[in-house]
C-alpha cells in the first residue's frame, strides 16, 4: 500500500522588512511521504523569503518536473522557479533555462555539496543560492506539529521564527546572487 501526503494546515505571520511585505498568510501544504522535517520547513521558509501573491508550491518531490514553489505568469510561464535541498549543478541548470529566476534554499550539511555544485553553476546569472544554518532550522523543525503557527520576520538576510517553543534565528548565508 502506498503512503499518501500528510496535510499541514499553516498559519503564517509575514514581516518582510527587506521588502516591506506585511501578509497574515493561511494554507494547507501537503508533506510527501519521504519528506523529513527541515525540508518541510525549508520550504516554508523559502515561501516566506520569496513570497509573491502568485507563489504556489509545486509537486516537487512527487514530481521532478516541477520545483518546491513558483511563480508563474497569466499565460503559463514560469516567472521564478524556487528549489530547497541540495540539487546537483545538472538540475540547477536545466531549471534555469526554463525560468526568468532561479532560487534554491541550500540546508544540511553543505561543505563537499558546495566544492562539487557551486564552481559548475557560478556562470548562471538568474540563480541566486542561500544557505540556511543546519542547527537552527532542526531545532526549527523539530516535531512539526500538524497546525504549524509561524510569526517571520526578515531584516538584514536574517530570518526569526517564532513559533510556541519561542524564537529561532536563522541568519542566511548567500552562496551566490542575492535576494530580489
């Protein structure tokens, strides 16, 4: 018998103060079978770090065709296609010729990921990479709970997480690029 996607209702509080976006955002997000919980939150992250009112989360994992989130226009195009994880320079250079923008949200441990990935991809010009610090975003993502009750704030490439265990800063590292 097959596992099915696991529905997280969220509540998100959004303080961008680097883009002056202030949302109260609520949704459900489906999490694959396979997923582990940093990824989870990853992606939440970087749905608070790139939120745009046409930003969807796509199949990612069910399907690797699509990215984690993305933005697409009126007519179907894709606009900013947004990884998490740690893709290979093969994949990251296949999204960014599909795309105006590209954005990966880098966590784990990244230091062999780094020398192989980052000298094959430094050429793209639309792919911006962050990394995330690995202690913060487990302790983060630690026992999600089904109802997820986010306040984020984001000033100065650092984002604080407020959640019922209290605060959890995650100063963001970019690898390449920057945010637009």
């Amino acid at each position: 018998m097959a596992l099915t996607a696991t529905p997280y209702k969220v509540d998100l509080n959004l303080t961008d103060l680097d883009r002056n976006v202030y949302q109260t955002l609520r949704f459900t997000v489906a999490r694959h079978p396979s997923e582990t919980e940093p990824r989870m939150a990853a992606r939440l992250l970087a749905h608070a770090m790139w939120y745009d009112e046409a930003l969807a989360f796509g199949r990612g994992l069910s399907d690797v065709d699509e990215p984690a989130l993305w933005v697409k226009s009126l007519d179907g195009r894709v606009l900013h296609w947004i990884e998490v994880g740690q893709p290979d320079a093969e994949r990251l250079t296949w999204c960014s010729r599909r795309t105006e923008q590209v954005s990966l949200l880098a966590y784990g441990s990244l230091r062999v990921w780094e020398t192989k990935v980052l000298p094959a991809v430094a050429s793209l010009k639309n792919l911006s990479i962050a990394a995330l610090p690995q202690e913060p975003l487990e302790a983060l993502a630690q026992d999600l709970p089904r109802s997820i009750n986010w306040a984020i704030m984001i000033s100065e490439d650092t984002l604080y997480v407020t959640d019922e265990r209290g605060q959890h800063e995650l100063a963001l590292e970019w690898l390449q690029g920057g945010r637009d």
